[in-house]
C-alpha cells in the first residue's frame, strides 16, 4: 500500500508547522481537528457558504475545499490570525459596533474576506463589497448591519506579507 502520509510544511498565523497528514486530507480539518483553531468554522462542507474561509497567501479561499497538499509553503490566515495581537481588527471592529452578526456562524468567513478586500481596497464601494462577499452567505442578519459595517471601515488594515 502506498504511503499517503507526508508532512504539511506551511504557515498558519505566521507561524511555521510541520505535521504529518493524509495529503488529501481538508485544510478546515486540519485547522480545527489538528490544530484546534476552531474560529474556522465548517457547515455546507462543499464551498457554498464562505463559513470556513481563511487568507491562503492573502487571497480569499474556502478551508472545506483546500486540501492539505495545497497549502504546502504557503501562507494561511485563519479568523484567529487576522487581528495579530490584543486588539480587534477594524474589520472586526466594524462588526461589532455595526450590528454585523447575529448568531455569528458566518462572522469569522465574513471578516477574513472583508480583510482581503481592504488589504487590496482600504475604501471599497458597497458594489465591490457585495462582490467580495458574493462567497460568503449569512442567514440572520439580512446583511444591513455587514454593509453598515462595510460603510463604517473605511480604514486601511496591515498588508499581509
């Protein structure tokens, strides 16, 4: 039988890991089973909802989809990673002062994209928001309060790299 087994060698919050894993094993598996960083949540399991998305070298990607082999030496950014310290994000920020969660399923998936979008757009247009987030679906609230908060940040955010 041939080995399947090979070391994931990549970065998850800026910091490197080395673990062994199932090459075809699911980056969101790995995050919350393996890693226990369970900010990346996982519900439709098949890139539909945008609930597990996490920054693969700063761009936008589904963790339900992202095999383990995939993310060898690169960079992975989880909801955990986003602010890199004590404080919020402004993106997470904006969220909470806005009113842009409800049962919070979606928050995570939905602030790592907003991020994306600033890192690229610190002053989007809510037509350039709706299209960063045409990936990410949230069942509460309506989405008034994520595009209050869209409005409300229009601050720039650390570059990642």
């Amino acid at each position: 039988m041939i080995n399947t087994t090979y070391v994931l060698e990549c970065s998850i919050n800026g910091k490197d890991i080395a673990i062994p894993v199932p090459a075809s094993k699911r980056m969101s598996d790995i995050l919350r089973d393996d890693l226990r960083l369970t900010g990346t949540k996982v519900a439709c399991e098949i890139g539909r909802c945008g609930a597990c998305m996490v920054l693969l070298d700063g761009k936008p990607v589904n963790a339900c989809l992202l095999m383990a082999y995939q993310a060898v030496g690169k960079r992975v950014t989880t909801i955990e990673g986003i602010s890199g310290g004590e404080a919020l994000h402004p993106v997470q920020q904006a969220m909470l002062e806005e009113g842009g969660l409800q049962c919070g399923y979606c928050t995570a998936g939905m602030v790592v994209t907003l991020t994306a979008l600033w890192s690229k757009n610190p002053a989007p247009t809510r037509a350039e928001a709706e299209q960063a987030l045409c990936g990410n679906l949230c069942r509460c609230t309506g989405y008034v309060g994520i595009f209050r908060a869209v409005e409300r940040c229009g601050l720039p955010v650390k570059r990642e790299g």
